[in-house]
C-alpha cells in the first residue's frame, strides 16, 4: 500500500532532480521546466500530507498554486520569446544585461 512516506520520497526526489536543473542548465526553456518541477513537488506535498491529514485545505492550496504556475509560465514563456527576438539565443551564459 502506498502511504505518505511513498509520496514524501517521490517528492522529495522531484525536487532535487527540479533544483539540480536549475542550477546545472544555462537554456532558459530547461530552466523554466525545472522551475515547475519544483512546483509540482511541493503541490504533491500539499495534496499528501491534505489525504494523509483528512483535510481539504492542501487540494485549495495546490489549486492556487497552479493558477499561479499557468500564470507564470506564459508571463515567462513571452519574456524568453521576447529576449530571444532580441538576443537571437536562449543562453543564459550569452546574455549579459548588466553591459550596454
């Protein structure tokens, strides 16, 4: 039987493959996909621990939490479409802002 150690472990997992994308990857795309692999981590916390508890509020929680993700991604997706009409690359390591 599957119980909340189960889910904790898949979680916790997700998020270190989540924050290791993160910080190893320089393509902003992979970084905005790892970005929601630590969101969905988290929301797998939030809908376990609301099962194991017996209580609503973690599911009302993981719906926000994704609104707030839809919303992020396509505010980030036109931000990279933007930057690449400009930059003609999605590299982080190409992009120096900071210089005129």
């Amino acid at each position: 039987m599957i119980n909340l150690h189960h889910y904790l472990v898949v979680a916790s997992l997700m998020f270190t493959i989540g924050l290791a994308g993160l910080v190893i990857r320089k393509n902003l795309l992979v970084i905005f996909m790892c970005v929601e692999i630590l969101l969905n981590s988290v929301n797998l916390v939030f809908v376990a621990l609301a099962r194991d508890f017996g209580l609503m509020e973690g599911h009302v929680v993981v719906f926000f939490v994704m609104a707030v993700a839809a919303a992020e991604a396509g505010i980030g997706l036109a931000i990279v479409i933007t930057l690449f009409r400009k930059r003609q690359t999605i590299q982080t390591s190409d992009w120096n802002l900071l210089k005129g």
